[in-house]
C-alpha cells in the first residue's frame, strides 16, 4: 500500500510540473507574424495564431529581405517577418531574420480612370 501511495504521489507530481521538460528551451523555434513594436534590439511580434512573442537582436542576428541584407534599424511596426533561434524564458533570441516584400494584392493599385460624363442632350 505504502509503494502505491509513493507512486501516486509521483505522478502527482510530475502532472503538476508546469511544463519543465516540455518547453523546448535551448534549440532553435520558428516566430512567425506580424511586428507590433520595436524597442531598441527588442521586437515584439504577433504571431499567426495570435501569441504575443519577444524577439530579441544581437550583434549575430542577420536581417534579410528577399536575397538583399538588411539593417535592424530597418524593422518597424506592420513588417511581416520569420525570426528563428533559440527560446528561453518565453524569449526568442533571433539569429536569422527574413522580412516579408509586399505582395502583389499589397501594392497600392493606380486609381481607376473615370468614366466620362454622359452627353447632355439637352431636352
């Protein structure tokens, strides 16, 4: 009865456990949304699902749009972006950033001619 109860206590324990061990921490996590903020080397990002997400910056994180590199400063609110690197602490430390290019339904399309004013036939 006593190893049963040890057992129980146990599994109890390792159920209660807030997730250590399932977290994932240390290998690299794919971010992928949309730049809410951009705080000095910290971006804040919403990501597909929803999840409000810290990318963190460092001297080795690369920024990239289409096959062109570019500078961190660069980043700013609306940007579409797929940062990827290793979490802690709920925390992305991103060491590729790629930045979306506008799509083609994104580009501002040039405002449609006017019909012409019907004839006045002056009845």
């Amino acid at each position: 009865m006593n190893k049963q109860w040890i057992l129980g206590a146990v599994l109890a324990a390792i159920v209660a456990l807030p997730g250590v061990g399932w977290t994932h921490e240390g290998h690299a996590h794919k971010v992928i949304g949309t730049v809410t903020s951009v705080q000095g080397n910290n971006v804040m990002v919403k990501t597909t699902d929803g999840k409000a997400v810290m990318v963190m910056l460092d001297a080795k994180t690369t920024l990239t749009q289409g096959k062109t590199k570019v500078d961190a400063s660069s980043l700013k609110a609306g940007d579409r972006i797929v940062a990827e690197g290793p979490e802690s602490q709920g925390m992305v430390t991103a060491q590729t950033i790629r930045v979306g290019t506008a799509t083609a339904t994104a580009v501002a399309k040039p405002a449609a001619k006017a019909a012409p004013a019907p004839a006045h036939t002056g009845h």
